[in-house]
C-alpha cells in the first residue's frame, strides 16, 4: 500500500514540471543520456535504446504528457485512479517504472523521514523478491546520485501550513545517505529524470523516488584572477585562473568525471611555446585533470619570465562539454595576450665646471620619454579609476642629494596611464669627486684638493618602475536548470607595469687647483760703483721670501645655470712675495784733516809763533819746510782729527712696519768700516812710545819700529785709553707704504702681489683665470709694507782736540795720517743682501803725508813745549 500525496502537492509538481516536458524528442534525450552515463564511466556503452531488453519500444503514452523528461518503454499499467496509473511502463532492464504521481494508498500525519527505510532494497532479503528490484540494479549505491534522489524526496514531500516541508525537511534529510536505500531502476542524467524505489514497514510499503537532473547538472567556469596586462621583459610573470564548478556532485579522477583542461602560453612573435613555464596549483603541468568538489573552486598558476614580445595566454578546461555533460562552453575557455613593457634605458651627462661647488639640477627622467602602463581589460572593459604606482629609486644616494625614493600614485581613468616625472637633486663636488679606495675627493672648502687640470667623472643612476592596476567587467553566460542561458556581470582585476629602466648620469667634474709654483720674478743682487774711491754705493739685493695665504673664489651653479653663493675658498699653494730691495750709502767729508790743520800750518809757514794759532798741531817753522805739506819735529804734538759722515738709505718690504733689520745692520756695518789710521808715533802719560791705539812699540836697534794702529768705532780709544773716535746718529726716517690688497674680487690688489698669484697678465698666469675659472687673491688680514728708512751718521775724530805728542826719537821720514773706509763682508750678515758678497771701501777718503824732521830739542823757534 502507498501513501497518497495530497491534491495540492499534485497540481504543484504538475506545474513545476510542465515547463520541461517534451523539451528533448524521445529518441535525442536517449542519445544524450547515452553518452552522459558512457562519459561518466558507469557504463562502457550505451545504457539505453529505442527499445528494451524485452522489445518493448520507446513509449510515447499519453499518460506521459506533462511528465518530466522520463525514458519509459512500453505501455502504462496496472491499477488506474485519478487517471493515472500504478505504473509509467517499463524500465530498459522491463521493470515496472512506477508512477510516483500514482495517489498514496495510505495517508499519514506524520512525515516520512524517519520511517524504518530498507537499505539496498535489491540485496536484502525483505524486498530482495520484489518486482520493483528485479533489473540488474547497476545505478544503486552510487553517492552521484545522493543530490538527484534528494531533490526527488523534496519534490514528492508535502507542506505543513507555515510552507515547510513536512515528509523531507531539510535538516532531516541531510541526516541519511539515500542513494544506501533507493533502488534506482532509471538513471538521471543531467538532461533526464530518473527513478528509484524506497522500502519500509518490512517492505510491505514503497516509496516512488523521482530522480531528479538537477542533482547531476552543473556548469565549469573559469575566469583570470588579477591578470596582468603588461609586464616588462625579463620579469616572472603569475597567471592565476580560478576554476569554479556548479556541479552539486564532486567530479573525481575516480568516478571518471574529472575534467581535463590545457594551458597555452606562447610567444605572439613566433608562435612557438614560451620556454620555462612553471605550474602550480592542484595539477603542476600545463595539461591534464582537474578534480572539483561539489560546487567547489581551485587555482591553478602558471609562471615565466616576460619575454620581450608578447605573450599569448590560453586556458580551456572541458573542451568538448562532455565530461562532465555541460550545454554552454565560452566560459570554458579564457584567452589573454600579456604586452612587455618597454625597457627604457637612458644616458646624459652633468658638468660641474672648474669654479662650481655644487650644482642643482632638474631633469625629466628618462629624457622626457612617457613612462607608460598599458592597461587593457582580457574581457570586458576597464571601469573607474586605476591605482596603483610609479616608483622612482635613487641609485646613487650619495651623489644626487636632496632626492628621495619617490612614489606617484596613480588615480586617474583606467587605460594608458603616462607619467612624466621630474627629478630634482643637487651634485656636490665632494661627492661627484669621491675615491673610495684613496677616500680622497676635491673640496676646497675642507682643504680638501686634487691635482689637476683633470676631469673626474662619477656615474649616477636613478631607476624606475612599477605597475598599475584596475578593474574590468565582462559578462559570462550561465546554464539554467532547464539548458537555457542567463547573463552574468562579473568584475577581475588586471595589472600593468610601467615601463622601467635607468637613468644614468655621467657626471663630469672639472678639477684645478693652482700650479704648484708661479715662476719666480727675478729681481737684482748686485752693487753698483763696487770699487774702491767710488763715494756712493748703490745695493740692489731680492727680499726675504714671504709666503701668503691665497683664496680664490668658488660658487653654485642653480638649475637655470646663474651662479651663486660665492664664496672664498682656501688655496692650495701658498705663494711668495719677493721683491726689489735697495740701499744707497753716501759717503762725506764734513771736515777734512787738511781743513782743521790748516790754521796751524798757516800760522808755520808765516812764522806767527802764537800759541792760540797751533789749535791742532805744531809744525816746523823752518824756512826749508815751507813747501812741506806737514813738516813736524817730533817732540811737539799732533791732535788726530777730521769730522766724517755717511747716510744710508734702503727700501725693504716687509709683513710688518717696525725698524727692519736690514736698516740696523747695514749701518752698523757700514759705520764699522770707517778707519782712522797712522804710523805715527806717540808717548803716553808713562812716557811710554806708543803707536795710536796705546800699544808699545818695539825697540829696533837703537830706535823703534813703526806699528800702524787704527781708531774704530768697535775700538774708538786711542793714547791712553782715551776715546778719541766718536759716531753720532742723527735724522734717522722711516716711511712706510702698506701695499694694498683684497681678497675679494673686483677690487684693488696692488701689482707686486698680481705678479706672485695665478691669474694674472702680471704673473704671465692669465690662462688660468680665462681656461681654467681660476684666480688667486692673497686672504685677508696678511701685510706687506714697503719701508723706506734713512740714517745720517757723523763719525768724529777727537771732537775734543785732546793734545797727543809724538815721541820725542821718532825717527825722521815720512808718516801717514788716513780717515778711509774698509770693504764689508757682507756675505757675514744675517740680512738677506749678504748674498752681494763684498761691498768695496774707499781707500782714498781723507789722508795727509807727514813729515818728520829733527825734534823739539833742535828747533830754532821753540815757542810751544810740552
């Protein structure tokens, strides 16, 4: 006995169904679930035919009008209410096809599920001997099944009030494996309904089971996920696809229903397979199959390195639809063609001339070429904004300062996104002229130089790439549970990189620090009248070297090339000031000998025997003296005497504006050389014969010997020790001139110093400054003065006319008296006009002859005695 399903549920399933009915002819839904069960691995060959194992044919009843897509052979039978009948006909193996719409016999307020169901009806011994169970039964226990037999028992279960489901209710029916306990004597397919039988109450009680198509229908699809548009070459490219199923059975390797896919990644250029592609995902090849879950998902990979040509994707999966049975096949296959990037490398060149410090500078990268992302949809269109960036990297951190890594964001319409960036950086000397391996570089400011003229040339590299990404939207088509297709919208994202590369600089840095030495000026080193008798001396000798700090001027360069920031850097080389010194020395007589004796040999030679007229001397009255210049007997005295001068003038140049040196020792050593000398000879308080100087004089034979002495100013002392030489210095000048100098530019530096520094037509050094931007000016705060500094000096002889008388046996003959001037060894001085070697005397300068004739003790005319 069955239970009988209410009329309400009747006219649903009546209305539910109709839309399906007499989709498929007979004949073509047998062709079709043919090859779906052979696909499916559960038969090796066709299941069913036009007729059955009996011979009954296809039925085309009217009692199956209106019925869902049943293969059903012969005619309907068996008990016949409501009209309809027990039975459809008969199953291909020619068992009874039950009619699940045939009304219950028993009714129950109750639902069904928990009913005392018989599990593999076919084999156990309660319902083993039915006729329902009698064909081959080798659909049973297959779990494919599991979802067409629990759409069936929703299908066929009656509401309660609220709408649930009151026979199968969903939480029930998830409690229990049903294909365990139906009996399946037709088989779904996904284009046919199948059908079953349950058992329960000992098997006295049935249950028509239909089978429904959806169980088994289900659809492939797969879609890219974030693929990228453009890559540049050389970069790992990743293609993901994601292949999704709506199958509600899982589809396994096992049962046969495993679809196989195929990847397709070639080069567009030669159509030749791209080499080195790697796979990843559930299946690590590019071609074989793929296992699914019930309306499950996987990911499969794919990787390789961009090649500089494009790159043609392909990706199918199902081709023919067969396995599994699937009606719409474009969205089984995806196809995408990867455009490389292009690769833009780029080079210029940045100077840094001879005078520069630093340099701005501002450049677009990549010499202004677009740096481009192409995005392009691989379905569909692009939509909205794009994101993403450039990157833009410093390479050369310390050489372009002031530039850091920059990133530019990308938002702005998706397609051909362009960039034009700006770099802006400055060089600097110190860095664009660093040696890592001496760790010298050339920055005057620091003191800091390298030898030149030379260039240094440092490579600078800035890089850049990046990728920017958008939406696209395509649309795919979906089956219905019917085979008819529906529209659906879906959103991917796909990528581009920009194009990438460097921009390399080479940057020239031009080097000149000075020439180590600036020919020297060669100046005089000599004296002029150099020989004896000459009265003035002209000296001419070079000065001391003085060595001067040096600046010159440097300064920035800005981006539009204008100078700036100048600034007075410190020399390499320090240079040296000499110059012209000079000394003049004149010599005079102010008194001459003959002079101050003249009164006393006048009052002589006119016989005036006054005493006052003999100031100085006595000489012989004897009328046969009297054209004797100085005819004395010895006895009487003869004052020395004589007033002599010189001045010395000289022009030095010196850092300072004090007395100099030179000055002093010049006039020392000219005043040393002055000499007073005579043979004459004398007796002291201890009437003693002695020569000038107080020395005695030696016996020879019955007389003495002659002992020239002299009167210096080193030894100015004379007969008995008394000082009888004596020097005055009078009117000593000194001017002095600073030669004026600036270390900045544009104002005055005076010749001498032009003459020492390079970049000068004074130093013959012009090219420097013109060649190279390089001229020296001496640094501030150093001085050099010319000094012009004069000295009179009066050297007298016995300003007090102290009286010395000669001895009294002086032999006669003829003596001399000289005032004269003797050579300086100027090769002895400290100053630098040693180097003139031996400065002349004037031998000839003030001298007398006299004469001795007889003593006091024979005079005729003895008027003045001791």
């Amino acid at each position: 006995m069955r239970y009988i399903i209410s009329f309400a549920l009747i006219f649903l399933l009546i209305f539910y169904t109709s839309i399906y009915a007499e989709d498929i002819s007979r004949l073509k839904l047998v062709e079709l679930a043919n090859k779906e069960i052979v696909s499916m691995g559960i038969c090796e060959e066709d299941y069913f035919d036009e007729v059955n194992k009996n011979g009954k044919k296809l039925s085309n009843s009217k009692y199956l009008t209106g019925y869902r897509n049943y293969i059903v052979y012969g005619q309907p039978h068996g008990d016949f209410k409501n009209d309809r009948y027990r039975y459809l006909g008969y199953t291909m193996n020619d068992a009874k096809f039950t009619n699940y719409l045939f009304p219950n016999d028993i009714t129950s307020a109750t639902g069904l599920w928990n009913r005392e169901w018989i599990i593999n009806p076919k084999r156990n011994e309660l319902t083993e001997m039915r006729p329902e169970v009698q064909d081959e039964g080798i659909f049973n226990n297959n779990p494919i099944y599991e979802e067409s037999i629990r759409l069936g028992l929703k299908l066929i279960s009656r509401k309660n009030p609220d709408g649930s489901l009151l026979d199968f209710p969903d939480d029930k029916i998830a409690e229990r494996q049903w294909h365990k306990y139906v009996h399946i004597y037709q088989p779904p397919t996904s284009v046919s309904w199948g059908c079953g039988i349950m058992f329960h109450n000992d098997g006295k009680n049935y249950l028509t089971v239909p089978l429904s198509p959806e169980g088994l229908r289900g659809d492939l699809s797969v879609q890219f996920e974030e693929i990228p548009s453009s890559v540049a070459a050389g970069k790992k490219v990743q293609v993901l696809v994601q292949v999704k199923s709506t199958f509600k059975r899982d589809l396994t390797e096992a049962d046969g229903s495993a679809p196989e896919f195929k990847w397709e990644i070639t080069d567009k250029a030669t159509n030749k397979p791209v080499p080195s592609v790697k796979y990843y995902g559930y299946v690590e090849k590019d071609t074989g199959k793929i296992e699914l879950s019930a309306n499950g998902e996987t990911a499969l990979f794919a990787e390789f390195e961009m090649p500089e040509h494009e790159v043609n994707i392909k990706f199918e999966i199902n081709k023919e639809g067969v396995n599994p049975a699937e009606t719409y096949l474009d969205n089984n296959v995806l196809n995408a063609v990867i455009t490389p990037a292009i690769k833009i490398n780029t080079f210029g060149d940045i100077e840094l001339d001879y005078n520069i410090l630093s340099r701005k500078v501002n450049f677009p990268l990549a010499d202004g070429r677009a740096i481009t992302a192409k995005l392009s949809a691989p379905n569909g269109k692009l939509t909205g904004n794009a994101w993403g960036t450039l990157n833009i990297y410093n390479d050369s951190v310390n050489l372009f300062r002031g530039f850091e890594n920059q990133t530019i964001k990308v938002n702005e319409p998706a397609g051909n996104i362009i960039k034009y960036p700006e770099i802006s950086t400055t060089i600097h000397r110190k860095d664009a002229t660093y040696d890592s391996n001496s760790n010298s570089y050339d920055n005057p400011m620091e003191r800091k130089w390298l030898d030149g003229p030379a260039a240094k040339t440092a490579v600078g590299a800035i890089s850049f790439g990046g990728r920017a990404y958008a939406n696209y939207i395509y649309t795919v088509t979906r089956t219905n549970e019917d085979g008819s297709t529906y529209t659906e919208t879906r959103t991917g994202i796909t990528s581009a990189d920009f194009d990438s590369g460097t921009d390399t600089k080479n940057i020239t840095t031009r080097i000149y620090n000075g020439k180590p030495v600036i020919p020297a000026k060669t100046f005089e080193n000599k004296i002029e009248n150099n020989t004896p008798n000459y009265l003035i001396k002209n000296l001419w000798w070079t000065s001391e070297p003085y060595e001067l700090d040096v600046v010159r001027w440097m300064c920035h360069q800005d981006v539009d090339g204008s100078l700036y920031g100048w600034t007075a850097v410190p020399g390499r080389y320090k240079r040296t000031f000499t110059q012209q010194n000079s000394a003049i020395i004149k010599w005079n007589v102010l008194s001459t000998m003959e002079n101050e004796y003249k009164r006393s040999r006048e009052a002589a030679r006119s016989m005036d025997y006054r005493k006052s007229e003999y100031d100085k001397a006595v000489f012989a009255s004897d009328i046969i003296f009297k054209n004797v210049d100085y005819p004395i007997k010895s006895g009487y005295y003869l004052n020395p005497t004589g007033t002599y001068t010189f001045t010395v003038e000289t022009i030095t140049y010196k850092p300072t504006n004090d007395e100099t040196e030179d000055h002093k020792e010049l006039v020392e050593a000219v005043i040393n050389s002055f000499r007073y000398e005579t043979d004459l000879m004398y007796i002291n308080s201890n009437n003693q014969p002695v020569n000038l100087q107080n020395e005695l004089l030696t016996k020879s034979g019955n007389s003495y010997a002659r002992r020239p002495a002299a009167l210096t100013a080193k030894d100015p002392t004379g007969v008995d020790g008394v000082k009888m030489l004596y020097v005055e210095k009078t009117n000593y000048t000194r001017d002095y001139e600073e030669l004026k100098h600036s270390e900045k530019s544009g104002e005055y530096t005076h010749e001498y110093f032009k003459a020492i520094l390079e970049g000068y037509e004074e130093s013959g050094t012009l090219e420097s400054r013109d060649k190279y931007k390089y001229r020296e000016y001496i640094k501030d705060g150093q001085k050099i003065y010319k000094i012009t500094e004069k000295t009179t000096v009066t050297i007298k002889i016995n300003p007090e006319n102290r009286k010395l008388y000669t001895y009294i046996n002086m032999p006669d003959g003829k003596y001399t008296v000289a005032a004269w001037i003797g050579d300086i060894a100027l090769s002895e001085a400290n100053s630098e006009f040693k180097k003139l070697g031996t400065l002349k005397g004037v031998y000839n300068f003030d001298a007398i002859e006299v004469t001795v004739k007889g003593n006091l003790y024979d005079d005729q005319n003895p008027v003045i005695g001791r």
